[in-house]
C-alpha cells in the first residue's frame, strides 16, 4: 500500500468518527385529541442484520420493539424457526410481498400467490402486508390490475395490505402515485416518502398536492430520512440533515395526528439500511454510522413523540 493511500485512509477513519455525535434533543411533543383504538406499533427491519431470525427476534425485543417486518417465505423450515421466534419473543409481525418477474402475467400470479399465502396460511398473522407492487415499467392499466387484487385479497382476509412508495415499483413517483390514489379509492400506502425526495431531488415542497393526498392513505410508514440526492442521509443526528429530519417527521406527523384522531393503530418501520444505503468510507467500504444504532434511535424517538400516554 502506498503512502499517499495509507495517509487517505488514516484521515477517513478519523473523518468516520465525526459521525459518531451525539443525539438531538427529542422531538417529543405531548400528544393530544387521542381517542381510543390508537395503539403505535414500532417495527424493525432484519435488513442488514448478519445474524439469523432467531437471534434477530432477540435482538429485536432486548432493543424495545414492538414486532418485525420480514419477507414472507414459502419455505416451510423458515417459516417454522420465524413463528416460533415470534412467540417466544412476543413480537409482532408484518410481512412484505410482491412479484418479481418483468413478465406482466408471471408477475401478477407470482404477486398473489404470495399474498394469498402471507395472509391465509400464517400460522403467526400480520398485522400488515407491506407490498412491492408492481413495476415503474408496467402501464397503468397493468398496475391497477395488481392493486385490485390486493385490494380483494385484503377484504377477504381482514387484514391490512398495503402498497410501498418506493423506486421502481408503481409508485415510484408523486406525481405517478396521485394518479393510482385518484384512481383508486381504496388504495392505502405505506409511505416511505424517502425514495420521493430523491426522485424529485428535492424536499417535494413543488407537490403538496400528490404529497397531501399520499398521507391521507398511508395506514403504515417507514422512518427512513431521505434527501435531495439519495434515499438515506448518513445519519439523522447529525446537524446537517435538520432540514431534511424536520421535513419528514412533519409528513409523520400527520399520518400519526390522523391516526390518533380516528382511534386507529398505526404500525411504523425504522429502515435505515445497511451498505450501499448506508454511505461506506472508500476503499474500506466501512461504513459511516451503525445502522442498528440509528434504528433503535429512531424507535426511540418515535416512541417518544408519538405513544399514547398510558
């Protein structure tokens, strides 16, 4: 190794460490016009855990989570090792679904067979069904196809199904989710409103409309911070991102306030995710902020701002 490469990386490892800040001030604000049937609901993410889903159950419950939000898996082993980490741990579960295939018809049947079993064949039922819908490539006739058939599904079965905001699905876009939300009455989101910031390289303040309209749907949210160049800031305690940390929680902030004004739970995802969404150090890939950490702080702050009072 050359010396101009060891002096670069001695200086990131000192820069990596500017990450490591102390938190914000809470959030909190007291919490008012709470009627009952609220009930908040913080899940997290096996996304990045290195561990299996046993020790992550664990993990999960020691840090103060309320369930988890897990791909559904048809693999009956998986299955059996999950249901019983969910019950000796206590937590709570919501799955994610979707189809892979580009072929429009492979992709419908894959999509509902998937949901079919996700809500039905469970032994351990989900609070929610979290859904990768579709594809940005798809018409919109093909896409409504898809949300009919969750949308039947979920009656059905009971249970909620909703439609994730993210890139390269359906609703890729605001201004391309206000069309299937006009479009579809019975269309609910799980807002992950991150991705958005990035497609429109900006904090949306030029579509209040599509973004208004986002919130009124969004039964489930996912508590990423994202920005104008990318889906995931380094690290939401760092005072640089104030701007964008402030501007999601005041579209939190009024999925929630609706929530409790109606007496209905809510279920939320802390998700910030590992490398590549987490920002790596070059040549080291090492990254830089601890995922689990900023996860836990982000529940923890949630919890603060937005349990009901007991």
């Amino acid at each position: 190794m050359n010396s101009d490469r060891r002096n670069f990386l001695k200086q990131s490892s000192i820069l990596g460490g500017a990450f490591l800040l102390p938190s914000l001030p809470s959030l909190a604000t007291p919490a008012s016009n709470i009627k009952p049937g609220y009930k908040l609901s913080i899940m997290a993410t096996d996304w990045g855990f290195t561990g299996g889903i046993t020790a992550f159950c664990a993990a999960a419950k020691q840090a103060g989570y309320d369930g988890i939000e897990v791909w559904w898996s048809g693999n009956p082993d998986v299955q059996t090792e999950l249901f019983k980490a969910l019950k000796d741990n206590d937590l709570a579960v919501g799955y994610l679904a979707a189809g892979s295939s580009s072929n429009f018809d492979k992709h419908f049947t894959e999509f509902e067979t998937n949901l079919q079993r996700a809500t039905a064949k469970a032994e351990v039922k989900p609070l929610y069904v979290n859904c990768h819908s579709g594809r940005d490539y798809f018409t919109f006739e093909q896409n409504c196809r898809l949300i009919d058939m969750t949308t039947r599904i979920s009656r059905a079965s009971g249970i909620p199904v909703y439609h994730e905001t993210h890139r390269s699905r359906m609703l890729f876009a605001a201004h391309i989710a206000k069309q299937f939300i006009d479009a579809k009455p019975d269309l609910r989101l799980t807002l992950d409103i991150s991705h958005w910031c990035n497609v429109h390289e900006s904090l949306l303040q030029d579509q209040p409309e599509a973004v208004a309209a986002a919130l009124s749907r969004a039964g489930h949210f996912h508590a990423r911070v994202g920005h104008q160049e990318g889906p995931q800031v380094n690290d939401p305690r760092a005072p640089e991102w104030e701007a964008a940390v402030k501007a999601h929680f005041s579209w939190w902030d009024q999925i929630v306030q609706r929530h409790q004004a109606e007496g209905r739970p809510l279920t939320v995802l802390t998700e910030f995710g590992p490398p590549n969404y987490m920002p790596t150090l070059p040549y080291t890939r090492q990254p830089l902020a601890n995922q689990w950490d900023i996860n836990v702080y982000m529940m923890q702050q949630l919890r603060a701002r937005y349990a009901a009072a007991k």
